[in-house]
C-alpha cells in the first residue's frame, strides 16, 4: 500500500512540474543564465570602472523585460494596428538621434529622453523583426520580386542607422531580412542573388581574377537554379545579364562607395586584410585581441589576471572586445562553452520557429531572431578572432551596454511567448517504469 502510495505521488509530482515547465524552455533560460554570468564576472574584474553595478541594475530591467514580453501574447505585436505605431514610433527616434543625438567615437547613436539615455538602432532590431513577421504572415514570398517588397520595409531604418554611423547594425537588418525571407519562401537562389552584391566589391577589392569569375559563375548558377527559369527564354537571359550587369557596375562603383565609409571604418576594413600593415593603428585592436586569446590557454589567467586586458591593452575591452578578455582570462574552456551556449539559443529559437510553423507570423519572428543572435555573435567573436572585420556589433548577453542587454533579454522573452504558445506534442501517459 505505501508503495502504490509513493508511486501515486511522485506521478503527480512529475506532472504537476510536467506542467510548471511546459511554456518554459529550459534549455534557452539556462544558456542565457551562462552567458550572463560569464558576462558580469568578467566586468566585476574591472572594478575600478563601475562597469559591473551599472550592468546589474541593466540585468534587472532586462530581466523584467524578459519576464513582460514572455507573457504577454507575441501575436499582439504583429496585430494590424500595432505595427504602424511602433514602427513609425522607431522611425521618428532615429530621425530624432540624427538632430539631437550624443556623439562618441565618431558615431551618433544614443539618445537622451529625461533621465534616460538609449540607443535607439538597438529597439529598431526588434521593430524591423516585427514588422518583416506582420508582412511576410500575409504576403509570404511566392516569387522573386516579392523579396522586394518586404525590402522596402527594412530599407528606411537601415538607411537611417547607417547614416549615424553604424555599419555593423544596418548589416545586421540585411541578416535578419535574408534569414527571414529563406524561411517564408525564397529560395536559395534568390538569397545568392542578394548577397552577390556584397560579394561582388569584396572580391572586386581583394582580387580582379576572382571577381570576373564570380561573375561567370555567377551567370550560370542563375541559368541553372533560379527560379525564373520557367520563364521564356529570352527573358531569363535578359534578367540574368540584368543581374550580373548590376554586379559589375557596382564592382566597378567600389572606389565611389568607398568614399562614402567614415575614415575609422575604411581602417577596419583594411586592417582585417592585414593588421600587420598598421599595428599600432588600425590593426592594434586585433593584433592585441589576438594575443589575449591566445595567452589565456586552456585555464585561463584568472578573473583580474590578465596582463592584456587588466593592462588595458585591449581596447573597448568590456564592450566590442569581450570575448577577448573571456579567452585570456577564464581560458578555452570557457570560450567553448560561450560558443556552446549561443549554438543552444539559436538552435532552440529554430525548433521554436519550426513547432510554430502553423502561424507564420511566430515562426518568422523566431527565426529573425535566431538570425539577430547568429550574426551578432559570429560577428564580434570573429572579429576578436581576427577572421571578421571590427564592425562594433556588441557580443549578447556579454558586452557592456544598458540598450543591446535589454534588447537581447527582451528577445529571450519573445521566444519564450513563442513557444509557450506552440508548444510541442506532449506525452499523455507518464510513465515511472
């Protein structure tokens, strides 16, 4: 009888926490806990700075942040009424940056609203994310030019962010616009198509031979794979030689383009190329990142023990280059938990945008916030790495900064709401064997 009776509870306790956790992904709040820790031990290493108290009480307002958004209902934001208000509402803050905004390092990014200062190209991430997700939920992308039309809904806010300047985050819009647009109908084709731009005056600058063979190639990818191909002949022609026109015109446009680039960002480019060149200028920053990392070893020196980062080689060492310090400090182990830990966000943030998939609206939003936490994350610790060029995108959960902490906890809380609302087949029957 007392054995009947203990199985009987212990059923009810396994269901009753079955269903405290069912609308909780448990594998996304522990990796975020991770990073977060990572992030405020390595900040409470520069004491002096005040950098760890500052970002805790970011911690608390990101984490109610994180609680609000995860239930409140993520269809709300994608409503037909909604969307016009926050977007124009994001609109009118970067325009507002543009007149009144605070200048630092050669960028006018932040804002003052009272007591209050924020960055208002972070908010535009989700706003964009949003709106891309109301669009595509009624107008998925059925042919090429529709990839258009929801272009023009990122364009104004990337156009405004670049203009501040801030390549980084308007490249950010282009990874989530593309991402999202995979997802909900494009093909693979016609995402090529829109990166060989891009392509295109990279491989213009770094090598002529390779360009013109982008560009051949190019052509007849196009004639095999994209999706016009049931089109008349010759008006697939036209459209091809169209495309590879555009990309040679803007290849041969390189130089013109490049005197539109702020002299501190022509000096990244470059010193990605070879930091070698200027190492006590535009390549210090990798060349020193690169010597933190590489002098952390397995263990690490220790939280405060690092002689590039406590010596303050490092520069931006508690922002743009805190994964540098993680690797000189708390070691390779480490490291690869931090990696470990992005690849279980965006992981989860897939599975959520695939058990949602019956609402495209969901699932869009999940993956463009899959695509927010990939490119982020590959960016900045590539850069630190010296295998991406310094762009100044902040590394989630890690990087000091009050806006991109909130935003990022705020994007955890979405999910959340996601998958609380499409949550996966459950099991019926338990089982205690």
């Amino acid at each position: 009888m007392n054995t009947a009776l203990r199985r009987t509870t212990f059923d009810d306790f396994v269901r009753l926490l079955s269903q405290l956790t069912a609308s909780v992904d448990l594998w996304l709040l522990g990796a975020t806990g991770f990073l977060l820790w990572t992030g405020l031990s390595v900040l409470h290493s520069e004491q002096t700075f005040g950098y760890y108290e500052r970002q805790f009480d970011f911690l608390i307002a990101g984490g109610a942040c994180l609680f609000v958004f995860s239930r409140i209902p993520y269809r709300f934001w994608v409503k037909p009424w909604v969307i016009p208000v926050i977007y124009i509402g994001n609109l009118l803050l970067l325009v507002a940056v543009m007149i009144k905004g605070h200048e630092a390092q050669g960028a006018q990014r932040w804002l003052s609203l009272g007591p209050i200062t924020l960055q208002p190209s972070e908010i535009s991430k989700i706003v964009v994310i949003f709106t891309l997700a109301a669009w595509f939920k009624r107008f998925p992308v059925k042919g090429f030019f529709d990839i258009f039309k929801a272009a023009a809904i990122m364009l104004p806010p990337a156009i405004l962010v670049f203009k501040q300047p801030d390549l980084g985050t308007s490249l950010t819009f282009l990874a989530v616009f593309m991402g999202m647009s995979f997802w909900m109908g494009a093909t693979v084709a016609d995402v090529f198509l829109l990166a060989s731009p891009g392509l295109s005056l990279i491989l213009n600058a770094v090598n002529l031979d390779w360009w013109y063979y982008f560009l051949g190639g190019l052509a007849i990818f196009l004639l095999c794979f994209w999706r016009v191909r049931s089109w008349h002949f010759l008006v697939r022609i036209l459209l091809i030689v169209a495309v590879v026109g555009a990309n040679f015109g803007i290849g041969v446009a390189r130089p013109h383009l490049w005197g539109h680039l702020k002299p501190y960002q022509q000096k990244r480019l470059t010193s990605f190329v070879n930091p070698w060149s200027d190492p006590r200028g535009s390549g210090y920053h990798i060349l020193q990142s690169l010597i933190a990392i590489g002098s952390g070893g397995v263990k690490g020196t220790g939280l405060g023990k690092g002689n590039q980062s406590q010596g303050a080689f490092i520069p931006e060492r508690h922002t743009d280059f805190i994964f540098a310090v993680v690797g000189e400090e708390l070691g390779f182990k480490i490291t690869v938990l931090v990696v470990v830990a992005y690849a279980i966000i965006c992981v989860r943030a897939l599975v959520i945008a695939f058990n949602c998939r019956g609402d495209p609206a969901g699932s869009a939003m999940a993956v463009g916030l899959m695509c927010l936490f990939i490119f982020h994350s590959f960016i900045n610790m590539g850069m630190t790495m010296g295998i991406m060029p310094v762009t100044g995108v902040p590394l989630p959960f890690l990087s000091y900064g009050g806006t991109a902490l909130i935003v990022d906890l705020t994007c955890i809380g979405l999910l959340q709401s996601i998958h609380a609302y499409n949550p996966p087949p459950k099991r019926d029957v338990w089982s205690t064997g």
